[in-house]
C-alpha cells in the first residue's frame, strides 16, 4: 500500500502551490510512481504542474444523468472513462476531481471516485491530494487513511488557529491520519513572531516547518507561468526542501 500525504488549509493560503512543489521535490529525488489528486472544487493544480486536464470527476457525474448505456452500470461507467481523465507524466500522474456543472448532490460521485482512488493507490508508492479550502470537507477526505496531513497556514494569529481548529477536527472526527503538521506559508524572511510560536505551542499542532514569502511566486502567477517550473533557488523551492526530508513518510 502507498504512502499518502494530503494538504488542508483555509482559502488564500498557498495550498496548491504547497502541492506543486512537494511534487517537484518528490521528482528531484527520483520518487515515483505518484499519484496526484487533485480534489479541490476549484480545480487548478493542472496549471501550477503545467499539466492539459482533459476532464474530472465532476463532469463524469453529470455524464451520468443522461450518457450510461443501457445495460451499464453507473459504476462501470465511472471505471471506464475515468482512465481518459487520469494524465501520465512520467514522473507523476494526475487525476482532477472537478465539480458538477448542474445542481445535485456531489457525494455519489465522491463516493465513487474515493472506490477508485482506493483501488488505484495500490499502484503507487505516494499518493499525493489538494484538498478544498477550509474545514467542511475533512469528513469527506478522498482517501481512508492519510500517513502525513499538512495544514498550511499564513504567519498570522488568525491564520494559526484556524489551523489548531482543522487539527482538533481531525481528532474530533477520528480520522486515520498518522501525523499531522503545520506548514506556515509566505512568513516574512522566513520568520514568525514570538507570539505565534507561542500559539502553535497552545495548540499542540507539530510545526514542520515555515515558507518565506516568495516574489517570484506571485511574479509566475502573474505571468501565467507554472509554479512548478520555479528556479530551484527560489525561496519557496528552497523552503520546501528544508521541511520535507523532515517529515516526508517513506
């Protein structure tokens, strides 16, 4: 069975591009086979990889309402069209979650991409997920068991606890998550203020490490560039590869 990590974190915080570069750590070290999830409604971790979506998940649950073949199950169809969604690298590959463009319920085709996923991550040694924003989706998480939950967090008061709350909803859940971890985004020169380091004491919540704020990263988002082909001396880079050896689950 495949390792599996997942990131969390409230909106605006730097999940995706988190993901974009844990994944291009992963590649320098020669990692793979991998599987990326991406399983954020807002669907963008396509263009951080700088990676064409052909389709998600989402589009394959409208399908469902009016595309089955008689005599098909609606299992059956999910498995067979959800190869075409799943795009090959070389280094990683990804599957998109999407959402559904009508009104509905998306928790059937949640439930069916999670079937999926559990059957897939057999083939894989790291399974690799971009959760929603927010807290609302942890009860919903694509996967079992997680061995490593990043929550990211901006270096603000507010940002941190909001981050303790995600961790005490892990617990309150009973979720099957081995470690989880805080991962502090875009801090000025890499630093916090004492009253944070104090709070994530409070908390209780592993700190694994802290992300200087990083220009180049919005100068690419800006230009429309993928995150991911980042110089490798970029701060971000560079603070992403200090933490992960630290707490990566071989």
């Amino acid at each position: 069975m495949g390792k599996s990590i997942a990131v969390a974190g409230k909106g605006g915080t730097g999940k995706t591009t988190l993901i974009g570069l844990i994944l291009r750590w992963m590649a320098e070290q020669g990692i793979k086979p991998i599987l990326a999830v991406d399983a954020d409604a807002n669907a963008n971790l396509g263009e951080v990889l700088d990676v064409e979506v052909p389709g998600n998940i989402g589009e394959l649950r409208e399908g469902m309402k009016t595309d089955v073949p008689s005599g098909m199950t609606k299992e059956a169809y999910m498995e067979y069209h959800i190869q075409n969604l799943l795009v090959e690298t070389g280094t990683f590959d990804l599957l998109t979650m999407g959402r559904p463009e009508g009104a509905g319920c998306y928790c059937y085709a949640n439930a069916l991409c999670t079937k999926f996923i559990d059957f897939m991550v057999k083939e894989y040694d790291y399974v690799v997920i971009d959760n929603e924003a927010g807290m609302e989706h942890l009860s919903r998480l694509l996967m079992k068991d997680i061995d490593l939950l990043l929550v990211v967090s901006d270096p603000s008061l507010r940002g941190i606890r909001t981050a303790g709350r995600i961790k005490e909803l892990v617990e309150e859940l009973k979720l099957r998550v081995g470690r989880v971890a805080l991962v502090v985004n875009r801090a000025i020169d890499g630093k916090l203020v004492d009253e944070a380091y104090d709070l994530i004491n409070e908390i209780g919540i592993e700190l694994a490490g802290v992300i200087p704020n990083d220009p180049l990263i919005a100068k690419f988002d800006h230009e429309g560039k993928p995150t991911v082909t980042i110089p490798a001396e970029a701060l971000s880079f560079q603070g992403v590869g200090k933490i992960m050896p630290k707490i990566f689950p071989y």
